[in-house]
C-alpha cells in the first residue's frame, strides 16, 4: 500500500461456523479497501480481540457457543477505548427480539445472511463510516412491534432538552424515514435535516442512527396505537 493510500477498513470476523467464517474472509480479503484483521469462534473470543485489534467493524454472529453475539456487542461497544469500533450483526435469525436486543447493545447494523455478497460489503462500508444500517425490513418490524403491544412501556427517556424541529426530525427517523423523505416531509434540504440529525446523535449521546431510532421509542414519540 502506498502512502497515499487510504488505510483499508478492518474487519473482525465472529462466527462459530468454520466454513461461513472462511467464506466472510475470502470475499474481505480479495475486496479492494478491506481487509481481515481476526477471527473469532465464539462471543468470549470475539471480544478478547476487539481490544486487542481495534477493528472498524466487528462482523458479528448472534447464536455462538458461550457468550452470544448480543452480550459481545454490548461489551464491545461498552469499552471506551474502543469507541471507533462498529458492530454489524450479521443472523439467519429474522426475529424482533434479536434486532431489539442488538440495537440496545449497541449494534450499528442489523443485516440478515441471505443478503448479497454486494450488500454484505457495502453495509461493511457503511457502518465503518459511522453511520447505521438496518435490513430494510427492520426498521418497519420495528415498528410494528410496538403496534402489537397491547400495553406499551410508557416513555422512559426525557426529551426536554431538543427542539421542537428536531423532535419532529426524531420522530421521523424513528418512523423509518431516510434523510430524503424526512426533508419532503418538512420541506426542507437534506442538508438541514443532517445538521439536525447530527445535533440529535450528540444531544441524545447516540451513537448512530439506529440508536435514534430507540430514542425515538424509549421517548415516547412513536405512538405504539394503531392509527
């Protein structure tokens, strides 16, 4: 790699699955601007090298032997000298619970394994980036999961302290809304409605969209009633 060269972004690989894992490592590592850095077999081990690698992405499994992929996310993004590090939760297991449980964790993605080699890369990137990704059924089930609820937890997060613009911009996000259709909504630029967003991530302390998004629960300002 020359000088100039961008740093590639480093991915850590935990999967219990020997042949998958070996599969995830073969298309990062023939991928221009990734690349490998550990594989880990289990959540323990997935996060004994998180410290000790500081990856930009961790690529984490939920179901492994031992600690699981929620409980080694939760640590791994609870280590303060690892702040830069993004887990993208990568299961088979299309079910609420898990995605509620990922998010809460801490997870900056949400992605099942039967997406694409292409849209497994381009979330890597995605993420490394800082920014959040979510199957696009996600968020929706999101949602509709709280509309299932026959009695919603009241809020539980204080909200006071964002405007009144920017409440209506959380309240989009949490609906689902890209940036795109949240600037149509309220007429106004993209730009602005990142500048909001962007005042939400450290207003809220959040660290990504994904995390908004249960702000947006957690303080009331989706209602869990059917319209």
């Amino acid at each position: 790699m020359s000088a100039d060269a961008p740093r590639p972004i480093r991915v850590l690989l935990a999967e219990d699955q020997i042949l998958v894992r070996d599969s995830f490592k073969v298309l990062i590592d023939t991928t221009p601007g990734l690349t490998t850095v550990g594989e880990a077999g289990s959540g323990a081990e997935a996060v004994l090298l998180a410290r000790r690698h500081r990856p930009d992405v961790v690529l984490m499994d939920i179901r492994m032997p031992g600690m699981d992929g929620i409980e080694a996310t939760r640590r791994i993004c609870a280590d303060p000298a690892g702040s830069g590090t993004r887990v993208l939760i990568l299961t088979t297991f299309d079910q609420d619970d898990y995605v509620h449980a990922s998010l809460r964790a801490g997870a900056s993605g949400f992605l099942l394994k039967h997406a694409t080699a292409t849209e497994l890369l381009a979330a890597i990137r995605v993420v490394a980036a800082g920014e959040a990704l979510l199957a696009p059924t996600v968020t929706r089930r999101l949602i509709a999961d709280f509309l299932r609820r026959a009695h919603p937890a009241p809020a539980t997060r204080d909200l006071g302290h964002i405007t009144q613009r920017e409440c209506e911009v959380l309240t989009l996000v949490g609906r689902g809304m890209s940036n795109s259709e949240i600037a149509g909504h309220l007429h106004l630029t993209v730009g602005t409605v990142k500048t909001h967003i962007g005042r939400l991530l450290a207003k809220l302390q959040a660290r990504d969209r994904a995390q908004l998004v249960i702000a947006a629960y957690d303080g009331g300002l989706v209602d869990p009633r059917p319209r």
